[in-house]
C-alpha cells in the first residue's frame, strides 16, 4: 500500500495516447475527478486531466483551494485524486520527475534535497488530499459515473515524527491514522479505511 499510494502521487503525466478514442471527454473527466474531493469542494475545484492527444492539461480552471486529478486512462483499473492548492508545487515536480525518467526513490530523495533547500516550496499547514479509486468495470469513461468507490484520505504535515503528532508508525487497527515518512518533507498521516467487504474475497 505505500509502494502504490507514493507512486500514486509522483505518476499523473508521461501519457502517450494509444488512441483518441480511449480517452473520455473533458466533461465526463471533470465529472469523475472531483468525487475525490469533499461534495462542497467539487463545483469551484481546478481539474487537470487529458486532451485528445494523451496530453496532461488544465480542464477546469477552479476558485477554490482544491486541485483534481482526472483518471489516467491508460492505468489499469480506476483512480483520482483532489488536494490542496498549496501541495501544487510538490504534486507537479513529482510528475515532472516521473516524466523524467526517474523512479519513486529517486523522486522522493530529489525533492527532500529540493525542499530543504528552498528550491521546492512545501506547505506551512496540514493539507489534504484524497483518493478515490474503483474498479475498471464500475466505471463508464463516456458519462463519468463511478458505482462503488473506495476512498483513502492523506495529510501532509511537512517534517512532522511520530513524537511531534503522537501517532504510531503503522496502523494498529481498522483505519488508524498512522504518520509515513516522518521527519522528512513528504510527512503524511495515512487513513486507510477497510475496503468494501466484496473488496476482501
């Protein structure tokens, strides 16, 4: 699991289009990104998602603090994403690394060096960021509808440790909040709620 949610966050550009047709319409895009984020975040949120040419862009521009991440549509299964405004600089170098070339540990220790020096410009509060994932055959790319969703919720606190927060290194039951990466720049608490029973057979 955090092999895949790190990856998760650092893997949003570097599409190459197979065909135009694969990729759903900015609106539907639009409709599917913003179930990650909280329902009175949704309408004002700035969505980034994919033209018809596999290109990352800007489909939304929003007036409120949140930033959603369309589904990649040549991942296998479904998955979005929603954030604060102010994890921006972090998510887009993360994606500029990945298009890069460079894997998840090489990205991680780039932007630990980048973000003590200044170079790379982290949050001074708590932020957000929420996932949202399903199944390939509970989601329909023409009208972006989702059926049976699992949502998993972060919270970025820069440099903070297990002392600073009071929170155990991994969960110690059904969704704990548990502090990853302590004491360095990606610090998050981790709420990982039990998947659909279905989920579990």
């Amino acid at each position: 699991m955090k092999i895949y949610l790190f990856t998760l966050l650092v893997s949003v550009t570097g599409f190459a289009a197979t065909a135009q047709s694969t990729i759903p319409a900015a609106d539907a895009q639009i409709k599917s990104a913003v179930l990650a984020a909280p329902a009175d975040k949704r309408s004002d949120a700035t969505v980034y998602g994919y033209n018809q040419k596999g290109e990352f862009v800007q489909l939304r521009k929003g007036t409120n603090e949140m930033v959603c991440l369309a589904d990649d549509p040549k991942q296998k299964g479904f998955s979005v994403s929603c954030y604060h405004k102010d994890l921006d600089p972090f998510m887009a170098r993360g994606r500029e690394l990945r298009k890069a070339g460079k894997d998840t540990h090489q990205i991680f220790e780039t932007r630990e060096a980048e973000a003590k020096s200044g170079k790379l410009k982290m949050p001074n509060q708590a932020t957000s960021l929420f996932v949202f994932t399903a199944s390939d055959e509970n989601y329909n790319p023409t009208t972006g509808e989702v059926k049976d969703g699992y949502m998993r919720y972060v919270v970025y606190i820069p440099y903070a440790t297990a002392e600073s927060t009071g929170l155990p290194l991994k969960p110690e039951g059904p969704a704990m909040p548990w502090i990853m990466h302590p004491g360095t720049h990606g610090a998050h608490i981790m709420i990982t709620p039990p998947p659909p029973a279905k989920d579990k057979q």
